[in-house]
C-alpha cells in the first residue's frame, strides 16, 4: 500500500472541492506541510484562496511551522476560519 | 458541564441555573440566536454548525482556564449547538458568575468573543426557497414579452 496522509476538510474547503476527506500520497523523500498545502492548491486551484486564510492542524494539535515533516498515517486538517456563535 | 456541545436546544434558564449555584455576586449570560436575515429572495431558516470536535474541546477548555484566572470567575459556562438550528433558537450561549458586576461583564465578553475567534466551529446558511417573481402571460404563440 502506498504511504498516504490523511486530509480532513471542514466548511468551505469541503464545499469547495466538494469532499471532507482525502487521501495523499507521501513520496520517498517526504512531505512537509507547506508542500502539501502546495499540492492541494496545484491539484484544487478553487482551494487556494481558502487555503491562504486556513489553520492546519496535525493529529488534532495546531500546526505553528509548515516546514513540518508529514509521516504516513498522520492526519492533516484544513480549518476555514472560524465562525462559531 | 462548563463545555458542551450539544445538539440539544440550549436556555438561558439553564445557564442562569448552572451559575448561581455558586457564590458570584454579579452574573452575566450572553445568548447568540439564529437571525431570519433576508438573503436576496430567501430568508435563512436556519444555521448548520459543524465542528472539529477535539481540537475544539481543547480550545474551549484554554478560554476556560484564561478566564477563570483572569477574572477571577467563581463559575463559568461555554455552550454551543450543533447541527441543524432553526432562527429564533439559540446557538450559543456563554455565561460568568463573578464576585463583582465588571469581572462578570468582561469575563462574558472575553467568552464569546473568543469563541468566535478561535474555537473550530462553522456554520452554513440554510434559506427558505426564493420567491419566483409572478409569471407574465405569454401570449398565444409567442413569447412573454416585457
């Protein structure tokens, strides 16, 4: 089986690409965050804008560098900004 | 319970309950309802909220703990529906008991509005069906025409 990450999209970057789950391909030299962001912008170019105003989390915790290495398994997640209340 | 997220109806009758229990002199409770704004020919029915569960369990918690320190808050609530609410229900509600009336005010101010900044929680529109302008009559074999 291909090593893969998981991608959770919520809101408007589910409505956008029309999905809340995806699956990702992680290549032999690796995946950081921002290549990944790169590479759903590239694959979903209606995504991007959303993509620029989004939080990312790893595994259910705040992502603070993209420069984060991705391992196979892990679960990445598109946070839209918030609009709760 | 301090957090919830429920998709049970929410009242002001039950927060007022949930904090005048302890010993706060001054009690304030802010309640968010879902607005029938006009969207062009529609009229939002109602508000879909969906959230990311865990992550937003630990952020409400965060605000929790911040504003209990900061305020000195005696007792503390963050509610917020989820799934389908229709205008006119609440769907969140925040409240704080505290000694005085201006820790009580602020501390419920800081709750919603970091609710609403940094809890992982959306919601979408739903409208009634637009209202299809009157139909002319179109004349016999041709077109309407204005």
């Amino acid at each position: 089986m291909t090593p893969s990450v998981r991608v959770r999209l919520f809101a408007t970057a589910r409505l956008v690409i029309g999905r809340a789950r995806l699956s990702w391909s992680v290549p032999e030299q690796g995946l950081s965050a921002r290549e990944l962001v790169a590479a759903l912008e590239e694959a979903y170019p209606r995504l991007a804008p959303t993509l620029r105003v989004s939080r990312f989390l790893r595994n259910d915790h705040y992502l603070s560098d993209l420069g984060e290495a991705l391992s196979p398994g892990d679960e990445f997640v598109v946070h839209p900004p918030y609009g709760g209340g | 319970m301090v957090v919830r997220l429920t998709r049970r109806p929410l009242t002001v009758a039950a927060a007022e309950r949930w904090l005048t229990v302890g010993p706060g002199g001054g009690v304030v409770v802010f309640a968010g309802r879902v607005r029938p704004d006009r969207r062009g020919a529609s009229k939002v029915v109602a508000l879909d909220y969906e959230v990311d569960r865990v992550p937003a369990l630990v952020q409400l918690r965060a605000i929790e703990r911040t504003a209990r320190q900061r305020f000195r808050a005696r007792g503390l609530l963050l509610w917020h529906r989820l799934g389908r609410v229709r205008a006119g229900e609440l769907a969140v509600v925040v409240g704080a008991s505290c000694t005085h009336r201006a820790e009580a005010f602020e501390a419920a101010r800081y709750l919603i509005d970091e609710l609403k900044t940094t809890v992982p929680i959306w919601k979408e529109e739903r409208g009634s069906p637009a209202r299809q302008p009157p139909r002319r009559r179109a004349r016999p074999g041709g077109q309407s025409v204005g």
